[in-house]
C-alpha cells in the first residue's frame, strides 16, 4: 500500500510542476495540487508511523481517580499530537 502511495504521489507531484510551468507557480489549480500531494503525504506517513516496530496502540485510560484520569488523557494528547492527529 505505501509503494503505491508513492508511485501516486510522484505522478501528482510531476503533473503539479506541468502545472506550474503552463499556468504560474501561484495558480489555484497548482495550489490545490499541493494540497492533495500533502494528504497523499500525510498518509505516507502515518502508514509508515502504524506499520513501524515503534509503534504502540492507543492507551486504554483507566479512571482509578482524578489524578489518574489526568495522567492518562495527556499520555493520548500528546501520542495523538506527535502522530499528526
């Protein structure tokens, strides 16, 4: 699936810079090019981040007590935050 994600975004990005050069590097069309490259992107890389040794499911909160919860809700923050969700 990520091979042909790439293979997908070099095609994008090849008729993004064909775009660039007939209509201007600011036409709307080539920035909304950009901006489908960088969703093929960002799924590049989170199949890259879920397919990784690395990585590690969600944490299941456990509600023991206030302190607990707290704890717990910013361990997923902060997993949520660096995995670009």
């Amino acid at each position: 699936m990520e091979k042909i994600l790439l293979l997908k975004m070099e095609r994008m990005q090849k008729q993004m810079i064909e775009l660039a050069r007939l209509k201007g590097i600011d036409h709307p069309e080539v920035l909304l090019m950009s901006q489908k490259i960088d969703v093929v992107h960002n799924r590049i890389n989170r199949l890259a981040h879920l397919t990784s040794k690395q990585h590690k499911p969600y944490p299941i909160i456990r509600r023991l007590n206030k302190n607990n919860f707290v704890k717990e809700s910013s361990k997923i923050s902060a997993y949520l935050y660096a995995a670009g969700i």
